[in-house]
C-alpha cells in the first residue's frame, strides 16, 4: 500500500475502539469535538504526498512509496536523506504536534536497526517479529503512539513497588498465542487518533523486580480491553485565521488502561525477561530517536523567533534593547538547537549491536536544557506580548459593520501594519504560548522525554562512567598548588 492520504487514514480508524472523553464512550471518527483534530492528523497524511521528494522515499523490496521516517540507519546517507524528511514533515504544524507518526517510526528503526538487543541464547523470534512489524507499519503507513512510563502513583516507592505494583502492565497469563496483559500507562499522546499503541522499557526494572514487568508490545488501538481515557479536548472551534494551532493541532494524550488484553506473539518482543528489558534503552535509543525529536523543536523554535520578530515589530519596539535581547535569546535558542543536531550528525558512528545512529552527547545536553527553553519561549512571548495578547478582536469582529470600522481605528498595528494583521500575530503567538493548547504543548515540552530533573542526572552519571575526572588536580600539579 504505502504512504496514505488523509482520508486513508481516517477510514483506518473506523474499528471499535473504546475511547472515553468526558466519562462517555465515543466514536472518534464521528466525534464533533474530534473533528478539527482528525482533519488535522489527516492532512498530515496528504502533506506528505505534496512534498513527496523530501518526505517518501521508494521501499527497495515492494517498490513502494513509503515515509522517510521508516529508513533503518546504516549510514550518513540514510541519516540525511532522513533528516530532510523530519524537516520537512516538521513545518507541517511547526513542530506544534509532537506525536506526528514520523516519531514512533524513527523509534522502531532504530530498535530494528539493533535488533539482537531483542534476542537472547540464540532465539531469535523477537527479533524477527519486531523487524516483521516495522515492515507492516511502513507499508501500511499506520500511526503509532507509544506509552513507554509506568503510573507511578507513589514516588516514594519503586515503580513496581508497593501500591505502584497493581497499576503498571504485567503478563498476566500466556497462552499457546501470545500473552494476556493487565495494568496502566500514562500517557499516551495521539491515543484516540493512533492505529496502533508501542509499548517499550523507558527505564530499567531492578534485578529483583517480577519479571512479568519485563514488556515490549505492540496492540492495536481498537484491541478487546484496551481502554483509551482521553483527557478534556482543546479543539477550539472557528476559523484557522482565528486559531491556527487550537483548531486542528490537538493531538490528545489519553491515559490507557490494559484491561486482559490479548497480544499475540507476532506483536510481542518481550515478555518476561529483566535482561533484554534493561537493555533496551542503553545502546542509542536517545541517539537515534533525538534526530526527530531536536528537528521538530528546531524547527519550533525558529518558528518562534520569526513570530516573535513580528510581535516586536508591529509594537514598533525593534530599538528597544530589551526586546532586542529577548529575541537574541530566542534565535540563540534555535541556534544552540541546529548546532546540537549537526554536532550529533557529524559525529554518528556504527553503535555496537547495529545501526549508524547520531552520536549521543549533543542530543543528551539537548535532552536537558530544552525544557528550559521551550518554557522560557512561552514566558518571553507573553513578556513581549502584555495585554496585546489578549486584545485581539477575531474575524467575526472586523466582519461586523458596527466593530469593525472601530476596530481598525482603534486597534492598528504600528509601522503601517493593518487592525487584522496586528491581530492575527498576538491570536498566533496567544494559541502558541497561552491557550489551552498552548499550556499543554509547553507542558509536553518539559515531559515528554522523561523530566529534566531526571535528565540532568543521568548526564552526570554518564559524565562519571564516561572518563576519570582530574582536572582540577591535574591543574594544581600543573600549577605547583598543592
Ligand atoms: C503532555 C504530555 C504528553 C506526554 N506524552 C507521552 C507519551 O505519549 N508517551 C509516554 O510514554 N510518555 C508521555 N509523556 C511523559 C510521561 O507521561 C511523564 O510525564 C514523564 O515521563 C515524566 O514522568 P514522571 O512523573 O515519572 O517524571 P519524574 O522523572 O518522576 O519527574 C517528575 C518530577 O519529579 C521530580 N524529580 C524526578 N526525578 C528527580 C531527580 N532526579 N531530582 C530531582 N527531582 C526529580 C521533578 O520535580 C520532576 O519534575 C507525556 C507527558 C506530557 C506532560
């Protein structure tokens, strides 16, 4: 089949999911409040046929047109020609939907591109099943989210521990099929509007741990039993001009609950073994899946910088050096972003069990700090933006014989710039930093690749396990200082 269109993609999702929004079972395809959304997803699907040159490439063995995405690192080639495809998909929504299906395939490339991580005393059914897998979801163009953190409920415990151990998933029966799972994970971004749910080891289990923990899988979002518990959706209803993000870039994360769901071993890539499960995340994962993940936050923030500039220059405020420096700080931002990216690029190798992945330190460093700089755009758009923000009459307005003429007397920008231009640069910079919408994007910025407290401390055990730190003695030999 290969890459889909829009509509392709929304007869796919015509199953019997249970999806519950407001404490009601609904049907996605059907849901009005749905609607922006599912519109939203599919001409991501469309988008990527419009730029075919950069975002398909043909699949050697089917001939195929599939998404760049899917490519399985073996080389720079493969890296370039795929960081042309996640640069292009990116500007699709301006890096405001993270869940794009690009991200999971990057993922899922790269397991394949290592797959022995999978296998284990020479059984290589895993290993198999999961390069099988890759292949459907490339040649059927699904859409893949991934839940990979177990609810840990009580932090004061480990996440298998105490009231922790009832809610993570764990194998709760194997059958001559597959295997019967029950439990919980939070959160699944993109779950309603998702074919299929990975699940994969964020952090290792510890060696005492059940190993009914020790889980890879993969089910379709419509499975008996898995129940897809959105939280409260932000479309927006009204004009893209009026809402460019809110009315069609809700990507809806959802809480799922795995209640005795049947997996079948085609789907299963790990069951039962702390080993391979604390294996998983240890040989590039961050090096390869950050390719996507730094583009797409690159891409957002020279879009950012570029509204910003705008906001600054319909206030006529470009001599202020206190708006100078705030735009400095954001271009700087984006800048450090690329530098990391080419940084990484540069430096890619062959990792140990396969693939030609990135290497790893410039994305880590990027890990950590882009919290910090996703949040600080937000503050530095309603620095710039005060009360303009919120003074911002929509199309319905200035359509209204009675407003509008005051409006545009009233409510110009500066430098020449028009009452409706003026408004749509603060509704855009509103709906990227301060609707709903935009709260929850920043909110997805600090979390979704793990919280930055954690981050930052895993680059200090890595900078510990990575060289013997004598600088400072090895200054004072220099230095005669005792
Ligand atoms: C909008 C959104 C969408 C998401 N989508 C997905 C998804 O699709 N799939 C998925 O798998 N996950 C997703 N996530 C991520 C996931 O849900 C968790 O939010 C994320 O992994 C953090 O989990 P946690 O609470 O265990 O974090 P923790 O690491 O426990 O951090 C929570 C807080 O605890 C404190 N803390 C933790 N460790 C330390 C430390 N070492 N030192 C000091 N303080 C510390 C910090 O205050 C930190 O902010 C998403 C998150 C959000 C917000």
């Amino acid at each position: 089949m290969g890459a889909r269109t829009g509509d392709e993609y929304i007869t796919g999702l015509k199953d019997d999911r249970t999806v519950w929004l407001d404490g009601r079972r609904v049907d996605v395809v059907n849901e009005p409040r749905f609607a922006g959304s599912l519109r939203g997803m599919a001409d991501y699907f469309d988008y990527q046929h419009e730029h075919a040159d950069d975002c398909l490439v043909e699949d050697a063995e089917s001939g195929e047109l599939i998404n760049a995405s899917h490519v399985i690192p073996l080389c720079d080639d493969d890296l370039q020609r795929r960081h042309r495809a996640l640069d292009r998909l990116a500007r699709y929504s301006i890096g405001m939907l993270g869940r794009t299906p690009d991200y999971v395939n990057v993922t899922l490339a790269g397991f394949v591109a290592q797959r022995s991580v999978f296998e284990k005393n020479g059984d290589t059914r895993a290993g198999e099943a999961l390069a099988a897998f890759q292949r459907e979801v490339a040649l059927k163009d699904l859409s893949l989210t991934h839940t990979i953190i177990n609810p840990v409920i009580d932090k004061a415990v480990g996440d298998v521990e105490g009231i922790n151990a009832d809610l993570a998933p764990r194998i709760v029966r194997r059958t001559a099929d597959g295997i019967v799972v029950s439990g919980s994970k939070i959160l699944g971004t993109l779950g309603p509007f998702a074919d299929e749910n990975f699940v994969y080891p964020a952090h290792p289990l510890p060696k005492e741990a059940d190993p009914a923990y020790a889980l890879c899988f993969s089910v379709p979002v419509g499975a008996k039993g898995l129940h897809t518990v959105c939280r409260d959706h932000y479309t927006v209803e009204g004009s893209r001009a009026d809402h460019p993000f809110s009315s069609r870039f809700d990507e809806q994360d959802a809480f799922l609950i795995f209640d005795e769901i049947e997996v079948p071993w085609e789907r299963v890539f790990i069951a039962g073994d702390l080993d391979v499960y604390g294996n998983v995340m240890k040989h590039g994962w961050a090096a390869n899946i950050i390719q996507q993940t730094g583009i797409r936050a690159a891409v957002k923030l020279e879009f950012a910088y570029d509204l910003a500039c705008k906001m600054v220059e319909v206030q006529n405020m470009g001599a202020r050096s206190e708006a100078t420096q705030l735009l400095g700080e954001l271009v700087t931002y984006a800048d450090m972003t690329r530098a990391a990216i080419s940084a990484a690029e540069a430096g890619a190798h062959q990792y140990r069990y396969g693939g030609w992945f990135c290497a790893t330190e410039p994305f880590t460093a990027l890990r950590a700090l882009m919290p910090s700089w996703m949040t600080r755009v937000n503050d530095i758009f309603k620095t710039l933006g005060s009360h303009n923000l919120l003074c911002t009459p929509n199309e319905a307005a200035f359509d209204n014989p009675e407003l509008g003429p005051l409006l545009r007397r009233y409510l110009p920008g500066a430098n020449d710039i028009t009452a409706e231009e003026r408004a749509r640069i603060f509704r855009m910079a509103w709906d990227f930093a301060g609707s709903a919408l935009g709260s929850r994007s920043e909110l997805y910025e600090r979390f979704y690749l793990a919280s930055q407290p954690r981050n930052l401390a895993g680059n200090h055990l890595m900078a510990q396990l990575g060289r013997q730190w004598t600088d400072v003695d090895d200054f004072r030999r220099v230095s005669g200082i005792e």
